[in-house]
C-alpha cells in the first residue's frame, strides 16, 4: 500500500514539475510589448464620421507598438466604465482601418482649440515639444498664452 502511496505522488509531483517547466518556457517565449508614454496631447483624426473634426489623445496614455513591416501602428487600452459593447467576431475580409494620430503643431492651436478643450498643461507640452519652432519662438507662444515654462518643468520633476 506504501509503494502505491509513493508511486502516485512521485507521479504527481513529476506532472506537477513538467508541468511548471513548460509554462516557464513558454512565458519566457512570450514578447514582452514595447511601449511609448506620451510627452504631450495628439491630435486624433479618424474616418468614421466624428462629431468633431479633431480629437486629443492625453499626455500620459501609454501606447503599444503593433507595427508591421508596412504600417507604424500602436495599440491604445481603455478600462471601460459605464459602457457596454457588443463585440463581434472580426470579418477576415476586412482589413484593420486605424485613425490618424499627428503631433498638434503651435501654429495649429488655434484652429484645435476652437473644437478641443485643452488644459494650460496640453498648451504648454504642445509648445515645448514642437520641432519646428525655435527657443525664441517658443518663448513667444508662451508669453501668446500666458504660460510661465518653470509652473511645469518643476512639476514633471517630481
């Protein structure tokens, strides 16, 4: 009776044991994402008809990278709250159809404020980011939107 008692946990241990090293080979397989944390708003624009002619993906959002070797593309993940969706099974036929997500030039907040609520923060980021303006520039649109850079640089220090 012993040696049966034995056999039998000597056999689920070993289950239990290939089992744990086939899952720790196959986690250590799996891609981990490479992810971008956004430094300042962009702008979104889609094809779908919105109700706006431009929405703001927030500083901060985390963004995955779904690029292939055509298309630059990245993945965005929301918690839903307070929706429901009724997801389907996606037609094979039809291809993956992303918005368009661009970096909010200074020159342009004029025109995107008038649709899009932006914090002093997003204006701010917008300016500080753009590539295409200089130092002096730059300081320009800060005093255009009464912007003092040292309010945000101290915070993003901390």
């Amino acid at each position: 009776m012993m040696k049966k008692q034995n056999l039998f946990l000597t056999g689920l241990f070993l289950i239990i044991f290939i089992q744990a090293a086939v899952n720790i080979y196959l986690w250590s397989k799996e891609e981990v994402p490479k992810i971008h944390v956004l430094e300042r708003p962009l702008l979104i624009s889609s094809n779908a008809g919105n109700y706006a002619q431009y929405t703001v993906l927030p500083e901060g959002t985390v963004l995955y990278q779904d690029s292939d070797h055509l298309n630059a593309r990245v993945k965005v993940y929301f918690n839903l709250q307070g929706v429901n969706f009724d997801f389907k099974e996606q037609d094979a036929d039809i291809l993956k159809q992303p918005s368009e997500v661009t970096a909010i030039r200074t020159v342009d907040l004029p025109q995107i404020m008038k649709s899009v609520p932006l914090t002093k923060k997003d204006i701010y980021l917008i300016i500080k980011h753009d590539e295409d303006i200089s130092d002096a520039v730059r300081s320009m649109f800060f005093k255009k939107y009464k912007i003092l850079p040292a309010d945000y640089e101290n915070k993003n220090d901390e």
